[in-house]
C-alpha cells in the first residue's frame, strides 16, 4: 500500500517521484498520482502523472504534509450573538 507523501517509482514506465493523489474507482481499480520533482522545461512546473496502484513502489522516504487546522476562511472573526 502506497501512502502519500512517499517517494515512488512506477515499475513500468520508470517515472518517479512523490505520491501526492490517490484515486478508487467504483470497480475496484487503485491509481496514485505521481509528481515528478524535476520541473518541465515549458511550463516550468513538476509533471504529474496517474499509474495503476498494484504497478507502483516506494523507493524513499519522501516528504510529509504540513496540516494546518482553519476554522473558516481568511481573516474569518466569529459572528457576534446578542441577546433578543
């Protein structure tokens, strides 16, 4: 089982990089997201890519997602309750 975050290979194609999506299907099928660390020469942003789950293997340690918990949306202030 690949977890997100983890750095990856396809065994098939050879693309690597790091998990960043997975994806079930209604029948069963299991696709991870691959990005790639290098960026793209026209566009200048990491190439992303879907392989099938069962292809895929974890080669390094990879990164680990910062979680930060909002309560609501930028600058966000509690609504005021008065007494009726």
């Amino acid at each position: 089982m690949i977890i997100l975050g983890e750095l990856v290979k396809d065994q098939i194609t050879g693309f690597a990089g790091i998990a960043t999506a997975k994806c079930l299907y209604l029948y069963g099928c299991e696709r991870i997201q691959i990005t790639s660390q290098k960026l793209t020469k026209e566009k200048n942003e990491p190439q992303q890519e879907w392989f099938d789950e069962a292809g895929v293997v974890k080669v390094g340690k990879g990164v680990e997602a910062e979680v930060k918990v909002s309560t609501g949306g930028p600058n966000r202030h509690e609504p005021i309750r008065r007494g009726i």
